[in-house]
C-alpha cells in the first residue's frame, strides 16, 4: 500500500462486510471483492467498517477482524485502506486505532459519539485528538455525517485550528448536504493540504465544482467505473459529459432507491441491474 504521505484522492469505496446466511462475516470473499475493485471497477482506495461496512453494528473483534482482511488482501494491490475506527466507547476507539496502526493501514477516521453527543467543538475535537494521538504515525480523518450521528458542529467550524489540536489530522469525509458548510471548509483551508473527501454519491460533481479531491461512498463498489470517466470529463473540462455522466448516475441511484435500501437486494439480481444500466 501507498505511503502514509501520499494524499488520499480520487474514489475511495465504502467497502460492504461480506456477510454468510447465517450473520458470520465470510473472509473468503475478500480477496476477490479487492480484485474485482480494482480490476472492474478501477478503485483502489477503500474506506473499511465505516456506514456501509456496518462497523458500529459489527463487535470490536469482528472489526478487527475485517480491518487485518482488508489490509492483509489490498496489500501490493489498492493504494490506501483506511479503517474506520470510531466508537461510542472512547477506549474502544483508541483501542482500534491501535490496531490499525500494527496492522499497516494507511490511514484512520473517526465519527462523532453519537448517543452522549459532544455539544460543542471543543468537545468533539478533545475525543477525537485523544484516538488520534493513539496512532501517532497514520493520517486521521474526520468522518461527519450529521444525518446520522445527530451531532450538528459545522464542518467549517471544526477545521479552524484543527492542526494545532491534531497533528495528524489530513482531512474529512463530508457525507452531508450541506454545500454551504463543505464549500466552506474548501475555502477556508486552501493553503493547507486537506483532502476533502465528499460522502453524497449523487452529488459528487457539485462538490468537485467546489473543490472536492475525492469522494467516498458506496456506489463506487459498482459504479467505480462510471464515476471515474466522470472524474476523468471534469478534469479535462468537459463539464457537459460529466453532468451527463452524474445525471446517469443519479438516474440508477433512483431507480434503486424507489426498490428499497441497497442492502436489502439480493447480490446477483443488483449485479443484473448494474449491468442492464451500464452495460
């Protein structure tokens, strides 16, 4: 995997924990889920036991499972796994950033404690410096998805100063609507060599307008492809090809919506579907 100074850019894919019938995580498929990334869909970053991999739903010994899988199997093949560490439990959280780092992740991210909320920044920021500074050697990353978490401390205001606090902080993932608050993050740190990753799929070419220098998200598990040539029409300026791109997108992302969550698909007729919509 890639040196932790490299920034991370580009699509990263919240990657699924594979899951057997009977609610065991089935390590097996791992390996191919990592080639199938790279070979298929051209992503080779991945964000690991974040929302999509269920990590606050699986035990600490099951995500710490998956995190040594994903890096053990991405080794010489992706170039960033970054394992989502956050917890309720401050001492669970740190204990997994522990791990991340002995494992050889590239990089850590953290969400907000989300039952007993931090009700201000300093709160939230004094949580997250203290996992940080448990794996001094690897770049954290602020994971805010207000929607979920309930924890409303703007973006912007998280940011200001956040170095002098967190000396390993690179950047967030920004999975909110809110392009008021993420332009603003832009705006306001343009000297510093933030990654600002955006977490709304269907929104990804606003945010690149607004100076996105990557995404995370679910869709690039199976839409990798398709987003990349989007990436590849904006950076070479022909913004109508990549709105049309985003509008196709968005079109599937709709389709799939008004069927019900992703999750409940079964795994070969959602593949028929991707495939029926970009062949």
């Amino acid at each position: 995997m890639a040196s932790p100074k490299k920034q991370l850019q580009g699509l990263v894919a919240a990657t699924i924990t594979p899951m057997t019938e009977h609610g065991e995580i089935n390590f097996s498929v791992i390996g191919q889920y990592v080639d199938y990334l790279v070979e298929e869909q051209g992503v080779k970053n991945i964000f690991v036991n974040g929302t999509t991999g269920e990590g606050l739903s699986l035990s600490i010994s099951e995500r710490r499972q998956v995190a040594e899988e994903w890096v053990t199997r991405g080794r010489n093949k992706l170039d960033q796994v970054v394992i989502h560490v956050g917890a309720l439990s401050l001492k669970e959280s740190q204990e997994l950033a522990r791990h991340a780092a002995e494992i050889g992740a590239d990089g850590i991210a953290v969400i907000a404690p989300f039952f007993l909320k931090p009700w201000n920044k300093d709160v939230l920021i004094n949580f997250l410096k203290e996992v940080a500074a448990t794996a001094p050697a690897l770049p954290f990353y602020y994971y805010h998805i207000p929607a979920l978490t309930g924890v409303k401390i703007r973006a912007e205001e998280l940011l200001d100063g956040i170095q002098d606090k967190i000396p390993t902080f690179q950047g967030l993932k920004f999975s909110d609507t809110d392009l008021l608050d993420f332009g603003q993050c832009v705006d306001q740190n343009r000297q510093r060599q933030f990654a600002f990753l955006f977490g709304v799929d269907e929104q990804l070419l606003s945010a690149l307008v607004m100076g996105a220098t990557g995404a995370v998200g679910s869709t690039y598990n199976y839409l990798g492809k398709k987003t990349n040539q989007m990436l590849e029409a904006f950076e070479r300026k022909d913004f109508s090809s990549a709105l049309n791109h985003q509008f196709c997108i968005q079109r599937f992302i709709n389709f799939v919506l008004k069927l019900g969550k992703f999750c409940a698909l079964p795994a070969v007729s959602f593949k028929e579907m991707v495939h029926r919509h970009f062949p």
